[in-house]
C-alpha cells in the first residue's frame, strides 16, 4: 500500500469548501412539502460548486497517481487489498444451451 499523503494547501482548501457546503445542506434541509430557505438558484449554485469541487479533487488524485483512493466507503465495507488473482484452473464455463 502507499503512504499517506500529505495534503497540499489546494486540497485542504477544496475539502474545507466541500466541508462547509455540505454542512449548509444539512443544515437547510427542509421536511418534503415545505419551503426551503435558499432559493432554487441558490441551491442549484451550490451543486455545481460541489461538482466542481469533486471534479478538482478527482484531478489532483490522478496527478499523484491516486485513483480513487479516498473514494467514500461504507464503514462495514472492506478496505481492497490490491489486484485479486484467480488461478486459471478455477475459471470454469458453462456448457452452451443447444437450441
């Protein structure tokens, strides 16, 4: 596995940003059949902040070589490994249904 990196002040800028709009959302949502406080614009400017945020973030993970290695991960969900390797003798093939 690689180490850990270091976050260059980009990063911890675009992760505070995306820190804080989520929070607003949270914070905002409204019960369905009501009103929301933000306007429609409001909000629709706040998604493609988000977007655009996540869409940088993605960026500088492939410059470093990253991937999706800070991709979300439920908290029962295992942690890959690396490649799986299947030995070829248990790769097996269905027998084709004649017609």
């Amino acid at each position: 596995m690689s180490q850990p990196h270091e976050l260059s002040k980009e990063e911890r800028v675009l992760r505070s940003m995306r820190e804080v709009l989520t929070r607003i959302i949270r914070e905002t949502a409204t019960p369905p059949n009501l009103e929301h406080p933000l306007s429609t614009e409001c909000v629709e400017d706040m998604r493609q902040c988000l977007f655009l945020i996540s869409a940088r973030e993605t960026e500088l993970r492939q410059d470093r070589g990253d991937g999706m290695a800070e991709r979300p991960r439920y908290a029962d969900e295992p942690r890959p490994q690396g490649p799986a390797v299947v030995p070829i003798e248990r790769i097996s093939r269905k027998p084709k249904e004649r017609k």
